[in-house]
C-alpha cells in the first residue's frame, strides 16, 4: 500500500456521508430540494418538465395514458423526431461547436471532431443513403459496431427516417449477431472492417460475414466502414450486397432528408439484453418517453451543459451508450466524447490523458474501470491535471466504498460529486442516484429514488421492508423512459416484469408494480442500496450476461453432458464466470476440453463471457427434488463456508467439486 492510501484509508475510511460541494451546488442544473416534493404532487405532469426538454412538431394530449397497464403510453398524440432533436434544433446556435469529439486508440491517430453542423450534414448524407439502399420506415436496421463516429451517425440517420436501430456490442459473436438479426427480421446491417485494440488492428468483417451467414432471411443490403488504415487489414472484398461506406455518403453530399415525423410512441430503437432464458430479451423504446427521459436525467445528474464537454467511458454497444453518450447529450446540444480503445493503451493513463487534454467536465464510468484504476495505483492520474471535471458518475454494477472514495478523491480531487447511478437496459436510463446538486452522498448506497420515481424495496408479498434489511427492489409507478414491451412478446413481458408483483387480471395502474429482478436494502433516509441480480444473470465487469446463454452454449460443446454455470466474486470484475461441466460416458474433462469450451463461449456469445474457471465434476449438488443448487455453486466458487448440505440428495459430490476450484 502507498503512502497515499494508508492517508485516504485513515481519513475517509470511517466517512460515511459527503455533501456536496458548494461550489458545485451554485451552478448545477437542479439544487432544490424541493423538487422531490413537487414531482410527488404534480405526478405525472411533473414529466411534462421532462417533455419541455425536446422540440415537439405536434404537441402531445396526455402526459400519461395507464388505461390498459402495464402497456403505459407516454405523451400520446405527441410527435417529434429524435434526430431533429439531437441536431437539426442546434444548428442556430451551436451549429460551429462539437458535437462529437472522437479519440481514436492509436495514439498517432488524427482524431476526429464534428461539430454539429457536420454531424448534421453526415447524417443526411447517411440517412439518403439508406433510403436508397431500400430501408423503410419501420425497418429494423442492425448496427454491428465499435466506437467509431459512424455508429452514433447511423444511429441518428435511422432515426431521422423512422428505422429504429439495433445495435449489436461489437465484442459479441458472430453466432449472437445473427440471434438477433433473426428475432429482429432485420434486413439491413451497417458494420466495420475493423477497429483497434491495444494498437493492433482487429478483423471485424469476418465476424460479420459469418453472423450474415447465419442469417435466416435475405438480407437486403450490407454497409461496410473501412475503420482501418492502409496495411492494418483495410480493403476488404465487399460481397454483391455489401456497400463501402464511404462510397456512399460521397454519392449522397449534400443530400437533405426531411426527418420524418414520429408519433410520441413509435419505436426508436431495439436493444438486446440478457434475461433468464437463453433467448435474448428485445428491449424496446419509444421517441418519446425515451428522449425525454435520457435529456431529462443527463441534464439534472449529469449536470450537463451545453457548454460542457462530456465524457461517458461505456461503449455505444450497450444501453449507458445509447441513452448517455449519444441521445441524452446530443438532445441537450453538448459536447459528447468517444474514446474507441482501451483505458491501457500505450498507457495506463489514456483516460487522464484524454481527460486533460479535452479539459472534460464529467466522466461517467463503471466501477469495475475504477477497480482497475486503483489497482494500477495513483500515478497514472496524478501525471495529468484533472481539475476541469466537475462531476463524476458510476454505472452498471455496485460499487464498494473503497472504490467510491478513491474515485472521489485520486479523479475528483474532493470536489467532485459522484452519482452512484442505479438503472437498466429496460429503464432507459436513470432511477435511483443521488440530484449531485442536491442530496447527501453515502458511498455503496445509490442514494433515493429519483423526483418523480416510486421505487421500493419489498419483501416476497410486496409489503416494504424495514429499514436496514434485504428484500427486492420494485418500481411501482410507471416512468417516461420504460420499455414498453418485448419485441413481438407481449406475454414474456409480462412474465418477466410485472407477473410477480402485480394483480395481472387488473386494468387498475395501482395492481401493477415492475420487478427488475434485483435484490436491494434501503436506510432510514431512504437510500437504496442494490445489492446484485436475483435471476439467472450475472454482472462480469458491467455487462449483463444471462447464465442460461452461457450455459446451452458449453452443453452444445461435444462431449459435454450437462453444464451449470454461476458468478464468482471477482476482484475487479465484479463477478467472473465459473462453470461447472459434466462430460458425456467416455470423454475426459482435460485442457483440450476446458479449451473446447471457452472457444464455444466465445463463439456463442463472445470474449466477455469466457469462463474464468472451468470445473469438471461427476455430478451438481442438486435438491431432493432433482433442482440444481446454483447458490451452493456460487459459495463454492466463492471458496465460503456452505453450512448444512445434508439435504442434498448427493452431499458428497460437494466436497469433491470444492477440492477442484482452484484460486487463480
Ligand atoms: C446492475 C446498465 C448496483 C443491476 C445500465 C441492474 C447496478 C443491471 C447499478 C442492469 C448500480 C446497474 N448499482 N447495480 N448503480 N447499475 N446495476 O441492463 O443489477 O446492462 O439490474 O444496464 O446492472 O444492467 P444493464
């Protein structure tokens, strides 16, 4: 330990409470308490303040239409169009100004800046395009890519023609590619030939070409950004139905595309997230609610801006991307970063670096980032001069004091808010944070509910629980930002939400309360703190993987008779993935094997959801009743003490798997 942490642990150890600082009070965008008590009494047209964030072409009647729950409608008889919204609308007075500053991982790169009117002029010039290539209104347009500019464009150029996007996280397979092609019936696909990672340059079309392949349907037409430069694998063969990218904005400069007008609820985008089954859920969200929702949060937790340059580390892949580096900024006319690799690469002071050198306002990030910052030590912030950041945000995972105050202290020199923000892929953003301007800090705890948010902590009948013990977390309002369904699965979004805790016969709102599936304890003030999924998903460095998906990919390995699969606590991921595997009659669970494995995870999903440890065993704990006992397994991987097993049907096989988990 340096000299440096022994100090922070002395000082800020025992600290449970922080205050805002002043000087970030007297100029954040909300700093009255009394928000909570107007947004209560007002509910819900206190989300018309939400609403009056978006340019609206045809106003809308009803903030809230709850007739037939929980198939809620937000801002019925609204229309807008979100690219309008994220760039047409600020071309008057921020037209000269970044939207986007893109940082490209190698470090001799030209990185790129857009200002908002040549974001605006490319995603007309794209959105010309893809209507020539044939993309209708309605069409779902898969969007299979890293963080390169182009992704947030073609995202916007969907949106102004009314396609709604489904982006696909570039690190996922090319086996999960086409999984969600086909559930989408998605015909067009806008993709890269590559990107970089820690200074090489990574194929990406193939990846693509076998996911096309898998494909059930005619795909109409493919796009292809060349990423890469000359000598880094640039230049790939384009199939009959595969368009470089470029080649088509050229043809298409100076097009102009009216944005089409788009009804308050129709669909803006699609976005896949990990459930309890091994089918990925199709999350789906409105123009809307959704733009409301991500302008309304970025601007009171984020304190963003216009003048702000803005920085959210996640990747555009997953929902912090969409709602938190392009939508919410974008709607607000700020600044927003993109930073394409690693936060190690050539250093470990890349994002300091980066930070310092844009002077960034905020940085939004994952707690298993800042695990990793505090392992690699305060050197590498301590090199760069930090004191434009005004704010600092965690998402994805809970995060542990330790981490909290080291961020509070090492990035944000103690004078930094952080939002410790609790949300999901289905909230469309934010819901339980501290207001930055406004309430009490208590690191590990998320803090209350935001203005206008019914969220709750319950015991198994729905009644709260008191104050300092564990139940689960429930929503039972409905909010702007929700899902409004499954795709195409209205009863599995049922199922998965709202079947728990509500009377599902009801047409009364008040019989309806959404269940995120996590476990949670609130305090006396009315602080929640979540303390992890309590479904088949688990959390690996803040990315949702359903251990249903994990696990049917290992059993599709040869020789592999059974498969259960959990999270382990892991250091600086949050949780990793242990796997336990029986193997059919005459096959060895050896290392060919264990690699056999890993590579069909990896084929199945991807890299991220590799099994940190593979366990052969002759049998699974299971109960009398035949049900696996995944908590055993979890406290097995976890190396803790399993208590009374006698009920097992096998209780021997419990100590033969103990003896083969491993720490590494
Ligand atoms: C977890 C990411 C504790 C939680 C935006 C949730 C958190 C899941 C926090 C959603 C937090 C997210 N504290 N846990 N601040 N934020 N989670 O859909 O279990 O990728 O249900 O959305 O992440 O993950 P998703």
């Amino acid at each position: 330990m340096t000299d440096d942490t022994v100090e922070l642990e002395a000082r800020l150890e025992e600290q449970e409470a922080f205050e805002p600082p002043e000087e970030f009070v007297e100029q954040a965008n909300v700093s009255e308490e009394s928000i909570y008590e107007e947004f209560e009494e007002e509910w819900p047209e206190c989300w018309e303040r939400a609403a009056d964030l978006l340019d609206w072409e045809e106003g809308y009647d009803t903030v809230l239409d709850d007739s037939n729950p929980p198939f809620y409608e937000w801002f019925t008889g609204g229309s807008l169009n979100a690219s309008a919204n994220c760039l047409d609308r600020h071309l008057d007075e921020r037209g000269d100004e970044a939207a986007i500053e893109w940082v490209g991982e190698p470090v001799e790169e030209e990185n790129r800046t857009y200002t908002y009117e040549d974001l605006h002029r490319e995603v007309n010039e794209f959105a010309a395009a893809l209507t020539e290539l044939g993309v209708e209104e309605d069409d779902v347009v898969t969007l299979y890519m890293p963080m390169i500019p182009e992704l947030p464009i073609a995202m916007l150029a969907c949106a102004r023609i009314g396609a709604p996007h489904s982006v696909v996280f570039a690190g996922f397979s090319a086996d999960a590619l086409a999984t969600r092609m086909n559930a989408a019936d998605s015909e067009y696909l806008v993709t890269c030939d590559g990107y970089y990672r820690r200074g090489d340059g990574l194929d990406h079309l193939s990846k693509a070409n076998e996911g096309l392949a898998g494909v059930d349907h005619d795909v109409e037409a493919a796009v292809v950004v060349e990423r890469l430069r000359e000598g880094d694998g640039h230049g790939h063969d384009l199939a009959d139905n595969q368009r470089a990218y470029a080649d088509l904005v050229a043809e298409h400069e100076g097009a102009t595309v009216e944005p089409v007008s788009r009804d308050a609820e129709d669909m803006l985008f699609l976005m896949y997230t990990s459930g309890t089954t091994g089918q990925p859920k199709g999350v789906k969200h409105t123009t809307g609610g959704y733009l409301a929702w991500s302008a309304w949060t970025s601007r009171a937790v984020l304190d963003v801006k216009p003048e702000d340059t803005y920085f959210c580390s996640a990747d555009i892949g997953w929902i912090t991307g969409h709602s938190y580096i392009v939508y919410g900024p974008l709607a607000l006319g700020t600044t927003t970063m993109m930073y394409e690799g690693t936060p190690d690469h050539p250093e470990r002071d890349r994002l300091w670096e980066i930070i310092e050198e844009y002077e960034a306002t905020q940085l939004y990030t994952a707690p298993t980032a800042i695990r990793a910052f505090m392992k690699w030590g305060t050197e590498y912030p301590d090199r760069h001069d930090l004191s434009s950041l005004r704010l600092l945000g965690t998402v994805g995972e809970p995060i542990n004091p330790r981490a909290w105050k080291w961020y509070y202290k090492h990035i944000g020199d103690e004078s930094c808010p952080v939002v410790d923000t609790w949300w999901q892929t289905e909230t469309g953003g934010m819901m339980v944070t501290t207001l930055p301007g406004v309430k009490t800090m208590k690191p590990g705890s998320a803090g209350p509910p935001l203005p206008g948010v019914d969220a709750r902590v319950v015991d198994t009948t729905g009644e709260e629980v008191e104050a300092g013990r564990a139940g689960y977390l429930t929503v039972n309002k409905p909010w702007p930002g929700m899902l409004r369904t499954l795709y195409r699965n209205d009863e599995r979004y049922i199922d998965e939400y709202w079947a728990e805790y509500s009377d599902t016969d009801s047409d009364d709102p008040d019989d309806w309360v959404y269940f995120p599936e996590d476990g949670a304890k609130v305090d006396d003030d009315g602080y929640i703190t979540v303390l992890g999924r309590v479904d088949d998903v688990i959390n690996v460095s803040g990315h949702r993987l359903g251990t249903m998906e994990i696990e049917s990919a290992i059993v599709g390995v040869e020789g592999v008779a059974e498969a259960a699969v959990v999270g382990g606590d892991h250091e600086v991921k949050g949780e990793a993935v242990y796997a336990y595997v029986i193997t059919e009659d005459g096959y060895e669970g050896d290392e060919a094997m264990r690699e056999r494995i890993v590579a069909g995870v990896e084929d199945a999903i991807g890299p991220i959801a590799r099994p940190e440890q593979v366990v052969f065993t002759l049998e699974l704990p299971k109960t009398r009743s035949g049900k696996i006992m995944r908590r055993l397994l979890e406290d097995i991987a976890n190396g803790e003490d399993l208590g009374d097993t006698s009920t097992l049907r096998n209780p021997d096989v419990v100590e033969d798997i103990q003896g083969k988990v491993g720490g590494d």
